[in-house]
C-alpha cells in the first residue's frame, strides 16, 4: 500500500488514526505553524530583491530583474509535481524535511551574493524549498482533516503561509529602510529556515496512514486506486473538467501574483515611493489574502467552490486595473493601498477554494499526486509572469504589462464558470 515506506518513527499506529480537525488539532496546528516560516521565507524577498536588482547591480532591463522569479517559478512547479507523487511513495514528512534541508542556504547567498547569478541561483534553491514544503504541509492537512472541512483547512494553512509572506515583507521593508537593501533583512530567513527545520524534525509526524484510512472508507468503484501518474498527469491538466478549469485559474492566479512580486515595487518605486511605503503596500496585498482565506476556505464549504472561484477572479482583475488607474504621484498611495486590499480579497475566495476543489475531485489513493500536478501548473505561473511582463515592460513599459495581466485574470474566471463542475458536499471523485 502506497505511503508505508515511511518508517515506523515517522507514521502513527493504525489504531490512532482518526479523520477531522478536531482528532488531529495538534498536528495540524503544527503544520499551520511550520508553514507560516515557509511562507516568512519568501515574504522576505517580495520588496528587496527587484529593488537590489536596480539599485546594487544597476539592472535596466525589467525582463532580467524578474529573472529570479522564472527560476524559481520553474523550479518550484517541477518540485511540486515531484513532491506530490513522492509523498505517496516515500512518506511526507521525509519531503517535508529534506525541503528545509534545501533552502537553509538561501538567506545566506542573499546577503552575501556578488553577482546577479548568485541571486538566481538561490532562487532555484528557494523553489526546492517551496515545492517540497509548502506541497507536503497541503498534503498532510488534506490527509488529517478528511472530506468535511477541507475548505477550512485549506484557509488555513494558505492563511498561516501569506499571512508570513505579508509580515516578512513589511519587517523586511522597515529592516531595508532602516540598514539598507543587505544583508539585514535576509537575516529573517536564517530564523524562519532554522525554526522551521528543527520542528519538522522533532515534532511533525507522516499522515500518510490518514489518506489510506480515507481511501479504505471510500464507497466509490469509478476509480481504481492504482491508477498511473500519466493517467492522473491528463486528468488534471485537460480531461476532467474540474481539475482542468482549477488548474488554469491556478496558473493565472499566480501569474499576476508573480506580476505584483516582481513588477510592483518598481512601478511604486517610479511614482516616489520610498521603500518602506512600497513595503507597506508590498505587505497589505498577502496580509488580507492570508487573514481573509480561513474564512472563504470555511464558506467554500458550505456555499460551494466554483462561485467562489469565479468571483475571486473578477475581483482580483478589477483591484489590478485598479492600480494602473490611479493618478501617477505619491498622492495616490490610498488608492493604490485599496488596489491592494481588494486584490489580497480575491485571492483569498481563489486559493483555498482551488485547493479545496482538487481535494473533493480526486481520490484519496491518488490526491497526493493531482494535488502536486495542480501545483506545478499553478507555480508555472510565477514563471510564465515573468516573462511575460518582463518582456511587455521592455517593449511598452510597466503600465500596459499590468494591465494585460489584469485582462488575463479576467478570461481564466470565464473559463471556469463555462467548464468547471460544481462538487457535491463531501466529495466528489471522478
């Protein structure tokens, strides 16, 4: 049976596994909390680097500044992929530990890179680190709750990751503003790593145990539990209409994430701002999207996915074009800070609620793997982004790459109220 080669230190005895948030609050909530230093550790670059890019290295080129975020968007996606079919062979909890393993360097070549190159480099660590991590922290809470409250635990584990992200970016913009670009922010990420890596060790245990106990209750016989990674692979990426619609909204979703990581600090950096108030709205955007996602996670359960995913489109699409409409100057700050709110409200209706959505689509036997396919197409986005906006920017300038992002937002909401099926409560397994 898949996940028993986790050894016995690693998994709980048969006869203490049990389904629901409420029986598994401990483990859980300890990977809330080692998820949250997953997400400080790239909250701890979402100001500085597009700005050491610029002002260290003297980068003009907008399509070589967000060159960190094509090799870690790529990266990050085929670790995704790798760490969802390996957390059904190999155990979770090994992932999760060999991912801390991975990026403890990073916060290291960050303060001390002597080159551009040395910055992309860690950025490809950073997206190991990422891939394995935060995939295997969405697996095992997946596991431990069931079929009941994934939305809710989807919210919050999203909630405890961007929640970080958006409290790194704002201490790490205060830290810049204060003792410049480097090497003092990035100390954030020596804590976060250490931190992390020392209770994966002591204290996370496998729940791949969980998953089996789910698959053995599970009534349906449409789907055999052997099924190959190709077979799930097309499922996810085209054949099943859920999947397939949750994956695209994935992918654009992190597209005009990766957007506003690499191109917003610029473009408030050209109207005036100084970096703590770029900090600021840098921060804002992934506070609301954490604080807001364990109460639309929670409401996805009860009112349903595909409503929720759709409007949370829109509204992100509206807060973008919202931004770029504001006038040019410092005097626009509460325009842009209420583009960025709304922005962190839309993605919070997405990103639990995609997660969500994969988990009631696919069977328990084989989750672990569409939820890390769904993933690599969604950190694609990171990838894709950036060199789309890179490119636009170069060509037109950063306004229209903005914009065009915001449009694309808009079309991925079409297409999942034209093709996306609408889960019964539970679950639905194709």
């Amino acid at each position: 049976m898949r996940g028993e080669v986790a050894t016995a230190a690693d998994v709980a005895p048969a006869s203490s596994v049990e389904l629901g948030l409420r029986a598994n609050l401990a483990q859980f909530s300890l990977l809330v909390l080692v998820n949250a230093f997953v997400g400080g550790m790239v909250g701890m670059e979402r100001v500085i680097l597009p700005l050491v890019a610029e002002q260290e290295f003297g980068i003009a080129s907008k399509s070589a500044i967000v060159s960190f975020l094509v090799s870690f968007g790529i990266v990050k996606a085929l670790t995704n992929l790798i760490a969802g079919v390996a957390a059904d062979t190999m155990g979770r909890r090994r992932l999760l530990i060999a991912g801390w393993l991975i990026g403890f360097p990073v916060p290291f070549v960050l303060m001390w890179a002597p080159t551009w190159a040395w910055i992309v480099a860690a950025n490809v660590l950073l997206g190991v680190n990422q891939g394995l991590c935060w995939s295997t922290t969405v697996i095992m809470k997946i596991d431990l709750v069931g079929p009941a409250r994934r939305g809710l635990a989807m919210g919050l584990n999203e909630g405890a990751g961007y929640g970080a992200v958006a409290a790194a970016a704002l201490a790490s913009g205060y830290l810049a503003n204060v003792y410049g670009l480097r090497p003092v922010p990035f100390v954030l990420g020596v804590v976060f790593a250490s931190l992390g890596l020392l209770l994966s060790v002591v204290l996370v245990r496998d729940t791949s145990r969980h998953a089996q106990e789910e698959a053995q209750r599970h009534v349906s016989q449409a789907v055999s539990p052997g099924r190959r990674v190709a077979d799930v692979f097309f499922d996810t990426s085209v054949r099943d209409r859920t999947l397939s619609a949750c994956s695209q909204a994935g992918l654009v979703n992190n597209l005009n994430d990766g957007m506003a990581w690499g191109l917003f600090p610029i473009f408030f950096a050209s109207q005036g701002l100084d970096v703590y108030r770029i900090g600021i709205l840098a921060a804002a955007y992934p506070a609301v999207w954490g604080l807001v996602q364990p109460v639309t996670g929670a409401l996805s359960d009860r009112w349903g996915r595909k409503g929720m995913i759709v409007a949370g489109m829109w509204v992100q699409a509206a807060a973008i074009w919202l931004i770029i409409a504001a006038p040019s100057g410092s005097g626009s700050f509460g325009l842009w800070m209420t583009g960025s709110v709304v922005l962190g409200l839309g993605t919070a209706l997405v990103y639990p609620t995609l997660l969500a959505a994969i988990g009631d689509a696919a069977h328990p036997s084989w989750r672990a793997s569409a939820v890390g396919i769904y993933r690599m197409w969604r950190d694609l986005g990171y990838a894709l982004g950036a060199l789309l906006t890179g490119v636009i920017s170069d060509v037109l300038d950063v306004t229209w790459a903005i914009g065009l992002v915001g449009g694309l937002t808009f079309t991925s909401g079409v297409v999942v109220a034209a093709r996306m099926r609408e889960a019964t409560r539970g679950a639905r397994y194709s």
